[in-house]
C-alpha cells in the first residue's frame, strides 16, 4: 500500500516543527526519520546500521510518538528491538490492518478538507481549535485505544486528552503552523492532580499554551470562549512537568526546560 494521506501531502520530516526530534543526539535523528519514513510506507520491521553501539532507542520511539500523531496505526507500547554489533532490527505492530488503514486515512484527508486554512497563522489556529473543540466529546471511560489518538478525536469523534492533543498537532501541521505535544499534570475539577495532555503552538513567533479542555465550547459563544495563554517567565509554573516521559531524553524536562528549547 503506498497511499498515505489521499488529497493532502505531509510536510517532509525535517520541515516539519519536530520538537522531541530536536533534543535528540545527531544520529538519533538519522535514525529517526529512517524509522518514521519506514513507518509512513507501513514498513513494520525497520533495520538500523548505527555508528555507535550506545543509542537510546527509548527516547527516539519516545520523539517520534510525540511528534508524529499522523502514525495513529503504530502500537508505540509494543515495540521491540534486537541488537547485533552495530546493527540494530526494530519491529512494530500496527492497530489495524492495510484495508483499515486505507479507509481511516481517506476519512481524516476529509476531515481535513472541511477545515477552513488561509495561510492566517492565527485564523487558521482559531479555525482548528474551534473544529476539534466543537466536534469531539470527552471519552470519560477511556476505555478504547482509538479515545488516544487522531482516529478517536477526528473519526469517531471521541477522546481523552491525549487524542485531543493530538487531533490539534495532526492538523496544526497541516496548516503549517508551529505545535507540539505536551505531557504534564494538572488539578482536576475535584483539585486532584493527575496525568494531562496538551498542546503549545506558536503564533507569529510567540508561544502559547493551547488547552483544548480547558473550557466547554458552544458555537454559538466560542469566540468570547477563546483565549491563548501567552508563555513567558511571569507565568512559568502554569505548567508542571512531571510526566517521566521527558526521562528518556537524559534530563527530566521542567517548564523552564522547555521554555528555552523552543
């Protein structure tokens, strides 16, 4: 199957904002983009030729989870990887099959065609944000695997947090503009901390946190709903970064971490 998105074209990897790529070591990020463009051909087996036997093949499936939301099919949790002096085999499992592939790929080219894009950084971030806020419902059982990923939030129109983050990268960098994912914490309604997903995105050169959940959106009241918080070190512990997700990548990540590397 060589179809991938029919009707829209992905950016090339290296074009793309890749933030997880970016705090990689430079032959992580060959390996990289030789696993995510095997993974776009649906090439379930990759083999790597390495030039140092000490590769940190945790945060490189780590980067590319976090920066490719596109890849919804890859089962992330049940990579496997054997090594052979400098030559390493990594094998990957797929949610579905090829024919299954196909058809949710040609209903989320759709779902892309509908969103209005103008080349306006900030309308088309606004056009985003209010599509996915108006249209996906919260899958309070998370019982499903779909409710993480593109498929749930775009598709079936249900998702936790994590395929809400994803939903808003997935088309974000369609339209070209500057986002990624973020793990995190943050209280809930009840003031109990707990594991949490979203969103920064860039408009016209400054950073924004983008909390898709943060309010419940009607159509009718959206634009009085919208509101970006602006990063910037007045604000810093707006976010707390907590997740051991950012252990892979030989530091624990804080907010401040984060702030510089953008």
């Amino acid at each position: 199957m060589t179809l991938f998105y029919e009707g829209i074209k992905l950016m090339k990897i290296q074009e793309r904002f890749n933030f997880y790529y970016s705090l990689l070591l430079d032959e992580e990020k060959r390996i990289y983009i030789e696993i995510v463009s095997a993974l776009r051909k649906f090439n379930k087996i990759v083999k790597i030729n390495m030039i140092h036997k000490d590769i940190d093949f945790h945060a490189i499936i780590c980067a590319i989870k976090e920066d490719n939301p596109e890849l919804f099919y890859v089962n992330f949790s049940a990579v496997t990887i054997t090594m052979s002096n400098f030559c390493a085999t990594v094998y990957f499992a797929f949610f579905y099959n090829d024919v299954d592939i196909y058809w949710i790929m040609k209903e989320l080219s759709s779902v892309v065609a509908t969103i209005s894009l103008s080349g306006n950084i900030l309308q088309d971030e606004f056009n985003i944000h209010k599509y996915i806020a108006n249209n996906v419902e919260y899958d309070y059982s998370g019982s499903s695997f779909d409710s993480f990923t593109i498929k749930g939030a775009l598709i079936d129109r249900k998702a936790v947090c994590e395929g809400y983050s994803k939903a808003f990268k997935f088309l974000c960098d369609f339209a070209k503009i500057p986002c990624l994912i973020i793990s995190g914490t943050a209280k809930n309604d009840n003031g109990m901390v707990q594991n949490h997903a979203w969103n920064i995105v860039n408009i016209n050169g400054d950073y924004y946190h983008e909390h898709l959940l943060s309010i419940k959106i009607k159509s009718n009241v959206f634009e009085d709903s919208f509101k970006l918080d602006e990063i910037s070190e007045g604000n810093i512990d707006y976010i707390e970064m907590l997740h051991t997700f950012y252990n892979p990548f030989k530091k624990n990540l804080e907010a401040r971490d984060i702030i510089s590397s953008l």
